[in-house]
C-alpha cells in the first residue's frame, strides 16, 4: 500500500502531517477501473479549467505532463508564482528534469510526495500521475479551506454541511455516496445563486435529472466545467471520493469567490459610505459656513454704520429694526452658528474614528475665521446700540429745545404783536398835557415792559443758537423766525426811542400851553373843576396792568395741570421699571442655576453616556419651554425704550446681559449633548466599557499639568496649542490604538479581489461588482493606472485607497 504524505502548516508553527490511504490501489498498482475513469476525466477537467488562463489544454491525463512543460505551466497557473526554466529539449532526461522542477515546486509548498517520482511520470504511469494531480488539487484547492476551526477536507465536508443544512432529502456525510442522488450539488447551487433552479420541484427519484440539471448549470453559469458524466456516478455503487471531493472543491472555491467578492464590495461599499457621509458634511459645512460668513459680511456693515437720522421718528425706526435683528435675526444665526461648531466637531470624531484625515475647511472659513467674523460682529453691535441710545438721548433734548424756542417765540410775537401800530400813532398831537403826561407814564410802562423782554428775546436766541450747534434738522426755520423776531425787536427799540423824543417834545409844548391855561383857571373856576373831572376820567384808564395779573392768574391752573401730567408719566415709567426689574431678577439667576447644572452634568462620573444625554434632554426641554419668559422681557423693554426710560435702579440687569446669557445657555446645552453624542460615536467605534469611560472622566477632570510627560502629551491632545483639552481629545488619546478600523491596505486588497489580483480595475468592474452609486463614485475620482501592460481606461485602485485615508494625493 502506498501513502501520499501531504504537510499543512498553520501561522501559529504547529504542523498536522494529512494522511490519504491508498487503499484503492491494489497490489499490481491498478485502479479499481470506475474510479479510475472518474479520475481521469475529473482531474483532466480540473487541469483544463486553469490550463485554459495559459490559453492551452490536455487530452490525455498521462501522455500530456510526460515532458513536464504543461505541468510546470499548470503549477504556474494555479500557484501565481514563476518556475525555474524548464529545459526544451526531447530527450528523456530533460523531460525528468522539467517533472523534478514541478515536483521540487510542489514539495517548497509543504507537500512531501512518497513513492511519487519523475520517471513514472516521464513513463506515463496513470496511477502515479493521477496521484500526483490529486496531491495538487488537495494542496492548492483544499488544503487551504478553512470553516470553523476545520481545515482541508473536513473543512470542504464542514462548509457542504451548514451550506445544504435546510434543504429537505440532502444529508452529506462523505464525499461518495452522498451524492449520488444530485440533491446535494443542486442544494449547493440554489443555496447561493437560488435563481438558477427551483429546489422545491426537485425529485430525490429522478438522480439523472438532478446531476445533469446541477452539472449543466455549473458549467454555464458558475464557470465550472462538466468534470464527470451523471452516468459515472450513478452506475458505482460507490463514486470516486477524490473525484467528488474535486468536483465539490470547485464549487467551493466558485461560491467562496463569489462570497469573498461580496465581502471585499461590501468592505468597499461601507468605506465609500463613510467616505461620502463624511464628504456630505463637509459640503454642508461649507455651504452654512459661506452663509453664516455671508451674513456677517453684510450685517456688520450696517451695525458699523453711525450715520445719525435727523428726526427722532426716525432713529426711533432703527431702534426698532435693531430690535428686531436682536429678536429675530440674530438668535437663529446665533443658533447657526453653533450647529456650525457642532458639524465640524461630529465630522472630526467620525473621521478620526475611521481613521481617515482631519478635515480642513477652504480657506477663510475655518471655525477660528468664523469666530473671529462673529466676533467683530458682536463688537460692532455693542457699539451700535450704544450710539443708538445716545442719538436718542440727543434728539430728545432737540426736540425739547425747539419746542421750548418754539413757545418762547410764539409768546413774544403774540407780545409784539401790534406793538409797531402802537408805536406810530401819533395820538399825541391831539393830546392834553394832562393826556400827555399819561401817554409819557404809559410809554414808560411800554418801556419798562420793552426792557424786561430783552431777556427773553436773548434766550430765544441762544435758544436757537444750541439748536444750530446740536444740528437740529429744521434749524433753517428756527433761523428764519429768531432773525424776524431780532429785526422786530431792533425795529421796535427804534420807534420806542422815537416816540419818547417826540411825547417829550410835545410835552414841552403842552406845559408852555398850560402855564397859559393856569391863568386862565385862575380865572375860571368851572373850567376848572370840569378839568379835574377830565382828569379822574382819564385816571381810569391806567389800570391796564391788572389785565395781566388777570391772565396770570389764569396760566397757574394751567401750569399745575402740565405738571400733574409730567408727574402720571414718571409713575408709569417707575411701573415699567419695576416691571422689568421683577422679571429680570428672576431669569437672570434661572439661566445661571442652568448653566451651573449643565456643567456639573458634563463633569459627573456616575451613570452612563445614555443617562447623561437623557439628563441632558431634559435640560434642553425645560430650557425651551423657558423662552416665553424671555420673549415677554423683551417686550417689556420694549415699552421702556418707547418711553425713552434709559435707568433702572431697581435692576443690575440689562437687556443685553439676558440676551447674551440665554444665547450662551442655548449653545452650551447644544454643545455638552454634542459631546456626549461624540463619546458615544467614539465608545461604540473604539468598544470602551462604561467602566472605562468613568475612568477616563475622572483622569481627565484631575489631570495633572505638573508631569513630566505633559509636554508630550499636550501634543498628542492638543496639537493646535490652543491651550484647551476637550474631553473628546482625551478620549482619542487615551484609546488611539485601540479602534477596529478599516485602512488602506484593507481596501486595497478588497479591490485587489473585485480586480481578480490585477493591480487596476476597470470600469465595466466596478459597475458588476459595485452599487452604481458607488461605482460612478470610484470612476470619477479614480486616477488612471500608468503601469506597464495596462489597457486603456484602466484605473489605479491603490492610489484611491490611499488617498481616502489621507496618505496619498489624487
């Protein structure tokens, strides 16, 4: 008896030597006839199905490997690797030369052949021939088959086992008669490709039927050539074991392919999945980038703009729309903004989880450039509210000033009025002394009066003096009236100056004329009691003055009535004031009390990242639901701007200082969840234990600056020198070797399967083995492959790979 020794190493050193009893060979070296037959074609099929990739073919198992070229080139073919030089000459000796080359080449793969040598090969001995093609077929198709723990022919047996498991009449527990029925190869063929044949309409009694439908099928459809004849295996009572095991092993090898290839485009499917969800949020990143940047370049303009209205209606209108860019436009870019910073946090946990480069946003658009943007904008903002408040302030004390010009001015020319009329009458010339006398007290009452007003028409003119100095927007008609007013009073000291020389110089007259009339009432007694009469007539007439005293009596009520007004507003302002002071004393501590507990959240060791999130929620609810407290705020600082009330002494809270805090409130919520939501990206990514994670919260919350390792670890953690650790980064620190990640070198050799090991891929490749959406992928950022031999539209697979993992450039 002889035996085929053959050796199968395992990686970890330990060898399991294979022992195949020859015992179906006699003892005059014959095989039993039918399973010879089997071999033959069985074997002779095998050879062809890989001589055919050399372009060449057998006829004759034993004639054809007689000079050992074709075996050398079959080894070539199945092994990939080169052979020495085959001699080509004729004799004998060269012949056994080239068959020593093939059977050295086989012993180099572990196998050690006994009682196989090059003369019965170059002699055509068929049973040393079909033992040696059988110890290739077992070395190169299934030694190296491998299922669970089980290699070679158990191996083969183990996968036939689970493979054919659920189909009813199949029980394979051998590599004869348990296929003798064709259910077994059939099972096989429907467990993977189901839509070649329908197992149900099947019939155990119809063998024929069975092997003939599973044999043509695998030969048309799964590239497996015809290697026995159903008539081979259903005339023996016990079919060739090495020529079913051959036949099976070639089903293996083409569903295990197909299997490996499905692998390797499922492999390359996720990769690129990543690859395009990562490169989707980029896009999104940079288009909310370009926005939010946008916004900023036209907002800050305008908040930079001090350019003052001339009416307080108008600068009232730009409080307003300041107003509503604080409550309506802002907060949703504010929340933007944030969103923003979150993306680009998620996007850099998921590329470093799949081991893929950092993200680098263009130019001018990185997160610094956007804070830096959002910092000039919140400058410019402070000031313009500012300036705004001032303005107002300004316009106010305008629109006071003119209407106190225009009420001055109004009760001098109503003092005025009809003053020069007066002035040139010339009554005097008709006059008595006596009457003169009178009109002279009068025009020195007129004069008296003149003098007084001269205060007052000074302060109407400086009056109109600070409204021309403050630029108020009607000044031109505040000039117009002051200069009439100032020619007025110019024209009427004139004529009062003239009426006096003139009532002086008629009285002068009319006491020469007395002087005369005395003498003459010296002598005329009735004349001159009807002059004393005359006289107490005309003394009625000088009690004009207590007309004025009348009307000033009259404005007193009025008066007190202005002020009760005045009094009324300022206690509707101080309700405002109190209003706004409650409300605000009470939200601002609320926010507070918030971001307290959200930091304590962050810094909590207990509990795991799901309870802190579910926390976290629950803040981010109760915040929500808040915000109608703050909308009301600022509704009541609305009605305080409107009443033009700029103090509040019952408050150390602005506005603003709400509306920053909540606007802080709300992102740190976004950002603490965005955290927690990163560390349950990088825990699942990474397989850290909740145990883990406690532990590496409590290192990071007592890290310890002061060690000698700090310099190097600072880095690691913070390579940007930012002076801050996020706990993300010290996670990544902390576990960086431990990711089960795909790399390059994976996804090249899943290419190198797709690409059946040739170092390019086609297109017409990927689109067969890939989803279209993945194949157009590849096909438009693959670069062509420069290699030797490559035909055109070839395309280089490696540098893809390389470069999606940032270690190359495309």
């Amino acid at each position: 008896m002889t035996q085929v020794e053959t050796t199968v190493s395992y990686g970890n050193g330990f060898e399991e030597v294979y022992m195949l009893q020859e015992d179906e060979w006699d003892r005059d070296m014959l095989l039993d006839p039918a399973w010879e037959q089997q071999q033959r074609k069985t074997f002779t099929a095998w050879c062809n199905s890989h001589l055919r990739k050399a372009g060449t073919q057998i006829e004759n198992i034993e004639e054809d490997f007689r000079n050992g070229l074709k075996l050398m080139l079959l080894l070539e073919v199945i092994s990939g690797e080169r052979l020495p030089k085959p001699d080509r000459g004729k004799m004998r000796f060269h012949k056994i030369a080239n068959v020593n080359k093939a059977l050295d080449f086989i012993t180099s793969k572990g196998v050690k052949l006994v009682s196989i040598g090059a003369e019965e090969i170059v002699d055509g001995n068929v049973k040393m021939t079909l033992g040696m093609i059988w110890t290739i077929i077992l070395r190169f198709a299934i030694q190296d088959i491998s299922v669970e723990e089980t290699s070679a022919k158990e191996g083969l047996l183990l996968w036939c086992q689970r493979k054919t498991a659920p189909y009813r009449n199949v029980n394979v527990q051998n590599f004869h008669v348990s296929w003798k029925d064709g259910l077994a190869f059939c099972a096989l063929i429907h467990r993977h490709r189901p839509d070649l044949l329908d197992y149900s309409k099947l019939n155990k009694d119809d063998p024929m039927g069975n092997l003939n439908l599973a044999f043509d099928i695998a030969e048309k459809h799964l590239d497996i050539p015809k290697m026995l004849d159903a008539e081979d295996i259903i005339n023996t009572p016990k079919p060739d074991e090495r020529a079913i095991m051959t036949y099976v092993s070639c089903f293996y090898h083409a569903f295990a392919g197909a299997e490996q290839a499905e692998t390797a485009a499922n492999r390359i499917c996720k990769v690129l999945g990543v690859n395009q969800e990562n490169e989707k949020l980029m896009e999104e990143y940079e288009r909310l980038a370009s926005e939010l940047l946008e916004w900023i370049r036209r907002t800050t303009p305008w908040l930079e703009n001090r350019t003052p209205e001339k009416t307080m209606v108008e600068m009232q209108r730009k409080l307003e729309d300041f107003r509503d860019y604080r409550r309506q436009h802002k907060p949703p870019k504010v929340q933007e903004k944030c969103q923003l910073e979150i993306n680009f946090n998620t996007l850099q946990t998921k590329l470093r989880i799949s081991n893929r480069p950092a993200f680098m946003p263009s130019e001018g658009k990185m997160v610094s450039d956007i804070t830096s943007a959002w910092q000039g904008l919140e400058q410019a903002e402070k000031g313009y509210e500012e300036w705004l408040l001032t303005e107002i302030r300004r316009l106010e004390r305008l629109d006071h000033l003119a209407e106190k010009f225009r009420q001055k001015a109004t009760n001098h020319e109503n003092w005025a009025s009809g003053k020069e009329l007066i002035l040139s009458q010339k009554d005097y010339e008709t006059a008595t002394l006596i009457e003169m006398k009178a009109l002279l007290r009068k025009h020195e009452a007129f004069e008296s009066d003149l003098a007084a007003h001269q205060d007052r028409v000074e302060q109407i003119a400086a009056i109109a003096q600070e409204l021309n100095e403050l630029d108020y927007h009607d000044v031109a008609a505040v000039n117009q009236r002051c200069q009439s007013i100032c020619d007025l009073w110019d024209r009427l000291g004139t004529l009062t100056q003239k009426r006096r020389e003139a009532l002086e110089r008629t009285e002068k007259l009319l006491e020469t004329i007395d002087q005369l009339f005395l003498e003459f009432a010296k002598r005329s007694a009735p004349f001159n009691n009807w002059m004393e009469g005359a006289m107490e007539d005309l003394q009625d007439m000088f009690m004009v003055h207590t007309i004025e005293e009348v009307q000033v009596k009259k404005l007193v009520p009025q008066r007190d009535g202005s002020l009760q007004e005045e009094m009324a507003r300022q206690h509707a302002h101080e309700r405002l004031r109190r209003q706004f002071a409650a409300q605000a004393n009470l939200i601002g501590p609320w926010i507070q009390a918030r971001m307290e507990e959200i930091g304590r959240c962050s810094l909590e060791i207990g509990g795991t990242l799901e309870d802190q999130m579910t926390q976290l929620k629950q803040f981010e609810h109760v915040i929500v639901t808040y915000k109608p407290n703050v909308d009301k705020l600022e509704g009541d600082h609305q009605l305080i701007q409107e009443s033009l009330v700029f103090d509040n002494k019952h408050t150390n809270y602005t506005m603003e200082h709400i509306r920053v805090g909540w606007e802080l409130l709300l992102t740190t919520i976004a950002r603490t969840i965005n955290e927690i939501e990163t560390q349950i990206l990088t825990r699942d990514a990474k397989g850290i234990s909740q145990q883990q994670m406690n532990e590496f919260r409590s290192s990071f919350n007592h890290f310890d600056r002061g060690e000698v390792e700090f310099a190097r670890i600072m880095m690691l953690v913070d390579p940007n020198t930012t002076g801050i650790v996020s706990f993300q980064s010290f996670i990544d620190f902390m576990t960086r070797e431990t990711a089960d990640t795909d790399t390059a070198e994976q996804v090249v050799a899943s290419f190198r399967i797709l690409a059946a090991d040739k170092p390019y891929i086609l297109v017409e490749e990927l689109r067969r083995e890939l989803p279209p959406e993945q194949a157009e992928y590849c096909i438009m950022r693959m670069p062509p492959h420069g290699g030797p031999g490559a035909p055109p539209g070839a395309l280089d697979y490696t540098a893809f790979s390389t470069a999606l993992y940032g270690e190359s450039d495309l």
